[in-house]
C-alpha cells in the first residue's frame, strides 16, 4: 500500500525554507500530496501576493511533489478525506495547535500521524515575508504613475 503523506501551506513567495519542508515531508513516505491554501482562505497573515492558481502551478512543478491540489473552500479537511495520507506535516511556523488539529482528524475519522518539521536554517531569506520585505527595502515604494 502507498503511503501518502500531506503537506500544506500558502507557497506564497516560494523559497529554499519551502524546498526544504517539502523534501522533508517526501521523506516520510511513497507519495507526496501538497495542499495550497486558497486565497480566500489565508486569514492568519496578509493575503498572497501571488494567485492561487500560479501558486498551485508553481508547487506543481516543485521536484518533492507527485500531486498537488488546492484547499477546499469551506471544509480544509475535505481534500485530507478524499487523500487519506499517512501522515500530515505541518511546517515549523505553521499556526496549527497540533493537540487541536488531532482532535478534529479524530472527530472525522482519520487517523493520520501529525509530524512537524523543523526550521530551514540556512539563511534569512527563507520566508516570503522576510522575502517581501527585503523587496521593500532595496526596491522602495515606487510611484504609481512611474513607467
């Protein structure tokens, strides 16, 4: 039997922390299934940058990645029934209570493994935020009537 493991996040900005969680994750098992947050759905930092359908292509495309999906719009834990994985990983700075998020899988069911992974620690620049702001600073605001 395949053992599917899932990955999520925004995979707003992409970067070598990204590379890194998702090669971690593809470690844990047969296939690796990656779930990209939908725009709408992204409450607990600004909003992406890039558009979801250009950041599930993007992910798409990534080495670690057999399939990737975009989340559902009303129920996250839609597309983790319909996959079935293993085992769900969730990024180090991703906002998941994991005594919570357990206890919801068990209210639905599913019995996937929970494993966080840890830091890529090599480099500032491996967080879209901290992407963006470096952006910022070396680029400005520039005017928007500039050509």
């Amino acid at each position: 039997m395949t053992r599917r493991i899932v990955a999520t996040g925004t995979f707003d900005v992409l970067h070598p922390g990204h590379i890194f969680y998702l090669e971690e994750s593809a470690k844990l098992g047969d296939e690796l299934w990656v779930i990209v947050a939908r725009d709408a759905n992204v409450k607990h930092k600004p909003r992406p940058i890039i558009p979801e359908e250009q950041r599930l292509r993007m992910v798409t495309g990534l080495k670690p990645v057999d399939h990737a999906v975009l989340g559902d719009k009303t129920d996250m834990f839609r597309p983790i029934e319909e996959i079935q994985p293993a085992v769900i990983t969730i990024g180090f700075n991703q906002y998941f209570d994991e005594a919570k998020l357990r206890a919801q899988l068990d209210a639905r069911g599913l019995c996937s493994e929970i494993v966080r992974i840890g830091r890529y620690a090599d480099g500032d620049l491996a967080s879209s935020r901290m992407i963006v702001q470096r952006i910022v600073e070396a680029r400005g605001v520039q005017d928007k009537h500039e050509d």
